[in-house]
C-alpha cells in the first residue's frame, strides 16, 4: 500500500549554490573561446606545476571515457591555456603487455597530484 503525500507534508527549501563562471570582457567565456585557448601540458617533466591551475572544464565532445582524464583551465605568464590530463600514468604497449614509462615513484605523485586536480572546482563556460 502506498502513502498519499499530503502537501501539507511537503517543503521547499531554498539551497544556493556557487557556480563559477569563466568571463571574458565580462562576458561568459563560450565553447568556441575555450577550444581557442593553447593547449599545454600544465606539469613539468618532474610533475611541478608550470602556473596556476583555475579550475576544471566539464567538456567531454566525442569522449567515450569522460572519467578517464580532466580538462583544466590553467595560466602560465598571465595568459590561459588549456590541458587535458589523464587519470592513469602513460604506458606503452609493446606488443604483449602494457607497461608504464614513469618509475613507481613518479606514478605515485602522479596518483596523488590527480586526486588534487579532481578536487579542483568545475569552472563554468557558455555552450
């Protein structure tokens, strides 16, 4: 048997919530000035960050792996760029197994730095 749900049994509660909008000349930053930007790897060979990370992009066009990398805005000498980074550590297939390229150590920071880029907040940009 299922409930009848009175409206006297129901509420609305106001919830805000932050987005944060990327603008350019005060205008939302659009999908077209976003693929514009320069794409660059945001780390250095030794996993130093290159400038400061904004924050990441939700953009997955023609993505069959949305969870597999993440898309950031970053700066680097006052201009933006673009990077794309990856969940795994990069391998190489030689034929009969997958195997990684960076030493156990290097993959660690690396597991590390990723879960600090995912936390960063989702910047917001027009369609």
């Amino acid at each position: 048997m299922s409930k009848v749900l009175n409206s006297s049994d129901v509420t609305i509660v106001v919830a805000t919530v932050q987005l944060r909008v990327v603008t350019v000349n005060n205008k939302q930053m659009t999908l077209a000035v976003f693929r514009q930007l320069k794409s660059e790897d945001c780390f250095d060979d030794n996993l130093n960050l290159k400038g400061k990370v904004w924050g990441q992009v939700n953009y997955h066009h023609n993505c069959a792996y949305p969870d597999s990398h993440l898309h950031l805005i970053w700066e680097r000498d006052g201009e933006l760029r673009k990077a794309r980074i990856n969940k795994e550590p990069p391998t190489v297939n030689n034929g009969y197994k997958i195997a990684y390229i960076w030493p156990e150590e290097k993959r660690r920071a690396w597991i590390g730095l990723w879960a600090q880029m995912s936390e960063l907040p989702q910047l917001f940009i027009a369609a």
